[in-house]
C-alpha cells in the first residue's frame, strides 16, 4: 500500500539529487554541446569565489536573521493580542489570507504598493512627513522591501500556530497563578512562556528553512535587482541553472550546498517533533 | 483604566488587519479599477467607478504587456484546474493508502515517516534542476505530466501525514470488528476506514489542490508554453514586461488567488496540524 508512495518520491526525489551530486562534479552546461566532463571539487572551489554567490548567501542570511526573529515576535504578540479578543475567530481566518495567497499574487500586490511615483506605501509615508522611497532602486530598501513582505507573509504563520499553542495550554494553572498573586506580565514569563517553548522552537526551525528557500516574491518584486543586491540563493541558482546559461554543473554544486544546509535543519526538527508520541508509532 | 487598555487593544487590533490585508485589497480594488485610476496621486482607494473592462477587455485593448486578462488567459486557467485537481486526486489516493499502512501497520515506522518529513521541507530549486534534465530525457518538458508529477512530489508527504494522524483517530476495534466479520484489509479499509476518514480525505485533497494551484518555481523550470503553463506563470510572464497593464494583472491576480482562499477558509482546521507536523493540535 505504502508502494505507490515510495515509487514517487523515491523516483522524484532520491533519484535526481543522486544526479545532482554526481552532476556537481562535472563541467556540464546545456547550453552547449559539450559531453559532460569530469572536473573534481572545481565548482563548489569556483563558489568561494563568486561575488554574486556570496551576496546571494549574505541576503539570505539577512533574512534569517531579520526577518525570523521579527515574524516570531510580530506572532506571537499578535497571538497574545487576539487571545479573549471579540471576534477572534473572524480575525483568525482574515489573517490566514497573506499565507495562504500564492506568493506570485502577493508579489504583484506588493510591486503595486511599492511603486515609486504612485504606490500607497510611499503616500503612507508621505503623511508622515517622510519623502518618496525608491523600494526597488537601492540595495538597503529593495532588500528591506523584500524582508518587509517576507514578514506580511509569514508573521500569520507563527501566528496561527501559537495561538493554537496558547488555546491547547493548561487554563487552570495560568488562572491559579492568578489566584496566587502573579501579574499578566509573570503569569506569561513563567508559565505560558516555558509551555510554549517547545513549539516556539518547532516554527523557529520550519521558519529558517522556508527562508533559505525564498523565490517566488524575489522573482515577481525585484527580479533579484537592483544588481544582484536581492538574489536569494535559491533565486541565484536558478538564474545560474536555468534562465541566464543552464550551467548544470555549477548549479548543482550550489543546490548542494543548500541541500545539506535543509538536511541539518530538518534533522534537528525531526529530533524535535516527538514523532512517537503524535503519531502513536 | 480599563477603556483605556480598550481603546488601545482596539487601535493595535486595527493596524494589525490593516499590514494584513491593505496589499489584498489594494489588489482586489485595482482589479476592478478604469486605467485612468490605476496610477494617480494620491493613490485612488476606492475606485470612483467599477469596471469588468480589466476582465472581459476593453476596446482597442490597453497599452501595456498585458493586453485583456481574460482572453489570453484562459489556456493558463485551463491547465492550472487540471493540473491542480488530478495532483489533488492522485496525492490523496497515494497518501491515504501509505498512510493506513503506516497508521495500522507501522509499516516503515519512525524512520519512514522523518524521510517523509524531510522530503516535504527540501527546497524546490535542488529538485527542479535535476528534474528539468530528467524529464527532457523524458520527453516530459512543458506537459500536465511534468507538472503532476512535480507537484506530487510537494503534496504527498505532507497529506501522508496529516491522514495518519486521521487515521489514527479512527478506533481500532473498528477494522478488529471488520476482520472478525471476516473482511479483508482492502474491504475493512475502502468501507470501514475512508468513510469515516472523509472529512480528513476532504481536507487534505483541498490542501493539495491549493498547493498545486500556486506553485511557481518547478512549473517555470518545467514548462514552456501555454500549453502547459499555470496561472502563476501567466502572472509571472507579465509582470517582468517594461510596461505593466496594471488593471488587468490584478484581475488575473484575482482569479488566480479566488479560489485558494475559498478552500483555505474551508479547510482552515487541518492547516495548522499540518503545517506543524502535529506539534500543535490546531
């Protein structure tokens, strides 16, 4: 039964990253006619070396380090802003619409609103007295444009799984504490805090790999642009594998390198599920 | 002091569904504006008459890369329901099956079920280079089956398990009761199990459905042409153009998110199991 299963994501996936490693050691371009060949460890030397490559790297970790932390704390604010809040289910399901939405749709909401004569984000800010941005024409704002979506997309995730989190918490103890003397404030610091922990922990991890694999918004707001100051890696190894020389080789190498960065981050999540217990395996 | 704390609750509560929904709406809104009101200044909030013309065209088109949203934009739609709903079909079918063989017969185990996970977090560039130079050996470049299969590939592990929590929700002296009345594993499974697993079946066909309905990245690799492109790659071709046609990309861009928030809405329960792999009921 389990068969068909198998068969797919075996064929699918195992197989092609078999590929994609052996490829990572040939000089191998579709777009020339040349038989693959054999060039040992020279491609993933070549990364070290690749301006394009390291500011893509450089982004990306931004993202991780910006964007995640701000989505986490952004979320669970929200979660605790919307606890006991009147209308909250209504509330609930309005904020699952910028995930949900396909990042493409997003991207082409977000290239409106950061237009720079006429976009809503730079009259926003003209009421505050704050002149027009040029989002997309500079290094800092396009990578803080995009960071800023990033955010507008995925801040309803953590949210909508802490509030899940803080609704499964224990009311009894939380109250008793309440009985006992504790403010809101301690109540939070030393009882929902450390019951939530685990699960924070859980959204940290899927948060930082989903950021290591950014690309639909990047590829519909800024194009990677202006230069390459918003390549994600992702975005850059496609442009590397498919729309600017469909060099195989070199791309495979980066994937990589990607492949191995997810593998850890999906090891230490799995460690972290407790598989046994929720599945009854 | 207690208005006070109100009133504050209130203004936080305002701005968060503001960030939230303002880029939806403006979308929505742009969608059914006149092109006079695309671009102005200030910007136009609230369109000073509605219009379809972005979506049924207007006369003598409009200047910009896209010309009428509907007319070209039918084939796109076209491929994106099949694709979209025989990568539902098939991923629930593949899904339920694995997962009944896990959820009753610990088939595979722990072990099975991490790879399942892991493969549901792996990025999508890695596979679609590889699966690019597969499928061109496969002569399978720019066809429903290229992207089907694709898509199978994201969907699957992550219905897989949402089904085996499902499943394991069902008693067990149910298929025990089944076997005794001296019923296979196929016939306790097809009339016992998957009618009492359909909203689960349910959900997770629709989560599969949206899933494939806006992936961009391996349908770009993997496809060429109308023949076969989604409607997140029509959205795609045309906001790269050096003059956009606002008007008629955000109606495009209301098709296309129209029926992902009507299912997400509708099978909103199971998101957040899902999404978590169980570390939050949800």
């Amino acid at each position: 039964m389990i068969l068909p299963l198998l068969v797919i994501l075996l064929g699918l996936t195992m197989y092609p990253f078999g590929y994609m490693v052996y490829m990572s050691f040939f000089r191998y371009s579709l777009a020339s006619w040349e038989k693959p060949q054999f060039i040992g460890f020279s491609n993933y030397r070549d990364i070290l070396r690749d301006r394009t490559a390291i500011s893509s790297i450089d982004f990306t970790v931004l993202l991780l380090v910006v964007a995640v932390p701000l989505e986490i704390l952004l979320g669970m604010a929200i979660a605790f802003l919307l606890r006991d809040t009147f209308g909250e289910r209504v509330f609930r399901s309005a904020l699952l619409i910028p995930m949900m939405v396909p990042a493409v749709v997003a991207g082409i909401a977000w290239k409106m609103l950061y237009n720079f004569e006429f976009g809503p984000v730079n009259y926003f800010l003209s009421l505050l007295g704050i002149p027009k941005i040029s989002w997309l024409g500079t290094q800092f704002f396009s990578r803080l444009g995009v960071i800023l979506i990033d955010v507008w997309q995925w801040t309803p995730f953590v949210f909508l799984v802490l509030y899940a989190g803080l609704q499964s918490l224990p009311r009894d103890v939380v109250e008793a504490s309440f009985v006992d003397g504790a403010s809101g404030f301690s109540a939070f610091r030393y009882i929902e805090f450390p019951l939530l922990r685990p699960l924070l922990f859980v959204v940290l991890i899927i948060r930082v790999i989903d950021a290591l694999k950014i690309f639909d918004i990047v590829y519909m707001v800024t194009f990677g642009g202006p230069g390459s100051s918003t390549h994600s890696y992702s975005f850059y190894i496609y442009k590397v594998g498919v729309s600017f020389g469909w060099d195989i080789g070199y791309a495979s190498a980066l994937s990589v390198l990607l492949l191995l960065a997810v593998s850890l981050l999906v090891s230490l999540l799995i460690r972290m599920l407790r598989l046994r217990e929720t599945l009854e395996l | 002091m207690r208005w006070v704390k109100g009133i504050v609750k209130g203004v936080l509560v305002a701005l968060v569904l503001f960030f939230f929904l303002f880029p939806v709406y403006w979308l929505v809104t742009t969608a059914f504006k006149k092109s006079e009101e695309w671009f102005t200044w200030p910007p136009t909030f609230w369109p000073s008459s509605w219009t379809l013309g972005n979506f049924m065209g207007v006369e003598g088109g409009f200047f910009g890369s896209a010309t009428t949203a509907i007319a070209t934009i039918t084939p796109y739609l076209r491929n994106s329901i099949v694709v979209a709903l025989f990568v539902a079909l098939l991923s629930t079918v593949i899904s339920a099956l694995a997962a009944y063989a896990v959820s009753r017969f610990k088939i595979g185990g722990m072990r099975f079920v991490s790879w399942i996970i892991s493969i549901r977090m792996l990025p999508p560039i890695a596979s679609a280079l590889p699966l690019y130079v597969i499928f061109s050996r496969l002569r399978l470049i720019n066809t429903w089956w290229a992207l089907i299969l694709a898509h199978l590939v994201i969907t699957t592990p992550f219905s897989t398990w949402i089904l085996i929590t499902f499943f394991n929700e069902i008693p067990r002296e149910l298929d025990e009761a089944a076997f005794v009345d001296g019923a296979g594993v196929g016939q306790s499974f097809f009339s016992v199990i998957l009618p009492l697993a359909a909203p689960g079946l349910a959900a997770v066909a629709t989560l599969s459905f949206i899933q494939s309905w806006g992936e961009f990245l391996l349908s770009l690799v993997l496809t060429t042409g109308k023949e076969a492109q989604t409607l997140p790659l029509y959205l795609g071709r045309f906001i790269t153009g050096w003059r956009i046609a606002w008007g008629p990309l955000a109606a495009a861009g209301l098709v296309t998110m129209l029926p992902v928030v009507v299912f997400s809405l509708l099978a909103q329960r199971y998101l957040v199991r899902g999404l978590t792999f169980g570390a939050v009921k949800g």
